[in-house]
C-alpha cells in the first residue's frame, strides 16, 4: 500500500516566505499527484496560507471566521482540542475541501485551517504535556507532542494516500513543537540575509539541542525531552533559497550572503549527516551538497501579490493584469513562467 507523506515547513525567522511557499508547493503538488490527497496543515495563529488558500483577500477572512467561530471549530484547534481530551480525533470533521471555497484549486486538495486561538491554548497544552504521569505506561508529554504526527498517519479516504504539507509560525512554541514533529521531512526556507544565516544555527539549536548542554536550563528544553522520550525528529529534506535571486548577479555582497547560508547548513550536514534525508549521492564537498539539497526559488514579485489575494496558483494565472485592492497589478508571462518552472521542479522531487 502507498504510505502517507508529509514536510514541514519551518524557519525560527518571520518573513522568509513559509506560507507563500506552502500555497505554491500544495496547489501544485495537488495538480501534479491526482491519485494522493494533499492536506496543508497551517499551525499558524496568523493563518495565512489558509487565507491564500480560501480564496485571498477580504472573503477569505469571513470563510475563516465561519469556520472559528462554530461550536466546536472546524480548525486546527478543533482538532487539537478533541484529541487531546479524547486521545483521539476524527480528520475528517476538520477538513475543508478548497474546491468547494476556491474553484481555482484542485479536487484533492484540502485544508485544516489555522486559527488564533492557537496561542490561547498554548498553555494549557503545556501543562497537559507536564502533567505527572498516572502509570509507568503513561506519557503525557508524548502523547500531547505526538498529535499532529498521529494525524498524518490518516487517511481522508481509506483508498487514497496522503500528503501532509504543516505550515508553521517562526516562533518555538508548543504548537510549532507539535508541527515539526508531525513531518517526516523538514523544508528550510531562507532568505539571503544575515538573520536568516543565524537562523540557522538557531533551529539546529532548538531542534537537537546545543553541543554543550546548559547546566541549569538544558535538561529543559524541547530537544533535550526529545531525546529523553526517544522522540522521531524530521529530516532536513531541501534548503529553499527565497528571494535568492532578485539581485543575483548585479550584487556580489547578496550572492555572498547566500553562499555563507549554504556554508552554514553544510557545517551541519557535515557533523551530522543523519539530520539529513539521504539523496542517494555521493557527497564530499559543498557543491555537491548544493546540488543535492538546495533549490533557489525564484521572487514572486507580483505574482506573488496576485497570488495571495486571490489564492489563485501559478498555474492559472493567464492574465497579464489583475486588480488587487483597486489597484491594476501587471504579472509578466515570463516572470510567472519561470516562477512555475521552479515550483514544478521543487515539487518534482518531493
């Protein structure tokens, strides 16, 4: 039987681009795999490429808010909520088909939408995940931090596999936690800038920990009880270099910074090649590694604008001029061609 999928997509810096990036990868990924059922999972309280999906703009804000404000909340935190008093939850009461909100997109493409009272329920979901445990066979910690990895292993339909994309927030709070280990996979955007190159070092810290363990605050942290409950972590699928090539080639200084961006995961790789899913390739120096784990997305520029406020994909937008907001947006064919180009490619190889 085809096994389920799922990447997370994760940076500990805003404004790298994830959720622009999950809407682009989902809907094409969607296009690209008609057999498999695609789910994006925006672990985001901002809930933006929810929005982006839904449709964009204001129509989308008031499709989130149908879903938020039920009963019991057709979101994220719907599901979170009854499978952390249950154990469990039932997926498909917390799907949202997008063909039904957004006919742009495809037929097997689906959403479990974010939602703001993820940081409402943050705390609560710590003291669950600290609560003393009432058997040796009992695990509060595990079993809070496991959730979204137990959703992935569902299916929509018995017969389809799935794909699971887990959008995410920059902050490391306990929804993220629950996010980067609900993937199998990790997707690391980045830009080419120097917070993003500490960044990086950052979620290797936050992730596995630090070489040398605070002596006061270590045993704390979520790498260090990962470790403890011997807790499955994603591998390091693809580098993303986000708006690496707006300037390439006219800046040295940018490509520089890009180059250090690389050197930095390369260091990683090198002393630990088993935060890495394996390619196959043989790799000894860093431009090999490039080749195997990086790819540079292209800038989105206006497409992008285009795309988030009116969740419309690359793919069909074959028009040169659209109206965002009252104002004319022009997207160039051949911008919008390599955009797609790119994506199509990053997706082939997921």
């Amino acid at each position: 039987m085809t096994e389920n999928k799922s990447y997370v997509m994760w940076n500990n810096k805003g404004g790298v681009g994830k959720s622009t990036i999950t809407f682009h990868i989902a809907s094409v990924y969607a296009e690209k795999n008609p057999e498999r059922d695609v789910v994006v999972v925006d672990m985001c309280p901002q809930a933006n490429s929810s929005s982006m999906l839904m449709g964009g703009g204001k129509q989308s804000e008031a499709k989130l808010h149908t879903l938020i404000s039920k009963d019991e909340p057709q979101t994220i935190v719907g599901y979170i909520t009854e499978a952390t008093l249950n154990g469990d939850s039932d997926i498909n009461k917390y799907v949202t088909k997008l063909e039904n909100v957004n006919p742009n997109l495809s037929p097997n493409l689906h959403l479990i939408s974010g939602d703001g009272n993820l940081e409402l329920i943050a705390p609560l979901l710590s003291e669950r995940a600290e609560a003393t445990p009432l058997s040796a066979a009992d695990n509060p910690w595990i079993k809070i931090h496991s959730i979204i990895k137990r959703m992935t292993e569902k299916r929509l339909d018995e017969n389809r596999p799935v794909t699971y994309f887990i959008d995410t927030n920059p902050s490391f709070s306990i929804y993220t936690q629950l996010a980067i280990v609900g993937g199998e996979k990790l997707l690391v955007p980045i830009n080419a800038d120097d917070s993003s190159i500490f960044a990086i070092t950052g979620l290797f810290n936050l992730i596995w920990g630090t070489t040398n363990l605070h002596p006061v605050y270590g045993q704390y942290t979520f790498a260090a009880k990962a470790r403890k409950h011997n807790l499955p972590l994603p591998k390091i699928s693809f580098l993303l270099g986000n708006r690496f090539t707006q300037k390439k080639g006219a800046a040295h200084a940018f490509k520089a910074l890009s180059n250090e961006a690389l050197n930095k995961m390369y260091s990683e790789f090198t002393s630990n090649p088993d935060k890495f899913e394996s390619t196959g390739d043989t790799i000894n120096n860093i431009k090999q590694f490039e080749e195997s784990y990086s790819i540079e997305l292209r800038d989105f520029n206006s497409a992008g604008v285009v795309a988030a406020n009116q969740g419309l994909p690359l793919s069909k937008m074959d028009k040169h001029v659209y109206e965002v907001y009252g104002e004319k947006i022009q997207v160039a064919k051949e911008q919008r061609e390599k955009c797609k180009l790119v994506i199509e490619e990053l997706v082939g190889k997921l």
